[in-house]
C-alpha cells in the first residue's frame, strides 16, 4: 500500500495482500523432496511446471526426462499433464522474494 497525500491518492495492490509463495517453499521443502505439478510449457532445454500446492513454476531440465532416441519432450510430457518430481535444487531472491527450482522428473 502506497499513501500519496500530496495528490490524495492511496495505491493498493492484490498481489500484497497475499503471502508470496517462494516464502512458504523456502519453509516447507528443500532438495530432495518430493513434488507433485503440472506440465505448463515447454522451454527450448526442458518444461516447466507448476508447482500444486504451492503456485510456483520450475524448471525440467531435458536432462532429467527420461527420453529414448526417438522421443521428444512433447511427446512424453503433454501440457496440462500430472507429473512426479524430485527437487534438484531450490534457490532465492530474499530482496525481491522470488525464487527457481530446479526438478528431476520422476516415473
């Protein structure tokens, strides 16, 4: 919230009255922990998900899909799709309170 008296203006935002949810995952999980998402896009190294649960996107590398030779990302992991993963790495921005996290897909 923002009080301007010099033009008797008060500025209000939605997204500050909830709680950030990178605060609530540097809380609760940490790597190695499990997670459940679903499959939001596709990025030109991986997919990203979001987070169920917690309302926060991470990263798939290509790496960690378990893909034969012929198979593409697309064709293993469908938008909208549930997925399992394991938590690879989880880092902050205290400043800002944002945050990435990095998953292994599980089968």
């Amino acid at each position: 919230m923002h009080i301007d008296k010099e033009n008797r203006k008060i500025k209000l935002s939605v997204k500050q009255t909830k709680e950030n949810p990178w605060k609530r995952v540097s809380n609760e999980l940490k790597t190695g922990d499990k997670i459940n998402g679903k499959v939001l896009k596709y990025v030109g190294k991986g997919a990203v998900i979001l987070v169920d649960d917690y309302e926060v996107e991470a990263f798939i590398p290509k790496s960690k899909i378990d893909l034969s030779e012929n198979e593409s990302i697309e064709s293993v992991l469908k938008i909208g799709s549930s997925v399992e993963g394991e938590i690879l790495s989880i880092e902050f921005e205290n400043e800002e309170q944002k945050g990435s996290m990095v998953v292994s897909l599980l089968k």
